[in-house]
C-alpha cells in the first residue's frame, strides 16, 4: 500500500508516493524530520515524525485512504 508524506502547516502532500512503509521512514529520516526516542535500553528506539508532518496511506493514484495517520515507527525498519 503507498504512502506520501503530509505537512500540516502546508496543508499538503509533500513527497512522493512511496511504495512501502520502510522506504517512506528511510525517507522520513534521510532528510531529518523526525527524531528517535528511546524509552528503555532493552528496546529499539522509536522514530517520531516532527508535529508538522504525517503519513498518510493512499492508494495507487495518490488519494488518501480513510482518515488514519501515522506519526511513528518502532525498531530500526
């Protein structure tokens, strides 16, 4: 399922449309608009997107699919 990255402030899709979650947070990371949050040792650390962005499902036109949003990432995927 594609994703695309939004910007709040802009009220706007910002990116391309990515083809998997993994490649849309290596994007998310690459150009630093996010942070890692570590909660425990033991546990990978978390990535959270900045408040101004979030991810957004879509279908193969670049629509958005339902109203969910996502803001973070577990692990190192």
């Amino acid at each position: 399922m594609p994703y695309f990255l939004f910007s709040v402030t802009q009220k706007c899709r910002i990116s391309e449309l990515f083809s998997t979650e993994r490649e849309m947070w290596t994007h998310v990371r690459a150009n630093g608009l996010c942070s890692e949050v570590i909660d425990r040792e033991d546990l990978e650390p978390r990535r959270v997107l900045y408040p101004d962005y979030e991810i957004h499902l879509c279908d193969a036109a670049g629509r958005r699919i339902g109203e969910a949003v996502m803001r973070e990432r577990s692990g190192n995927g």
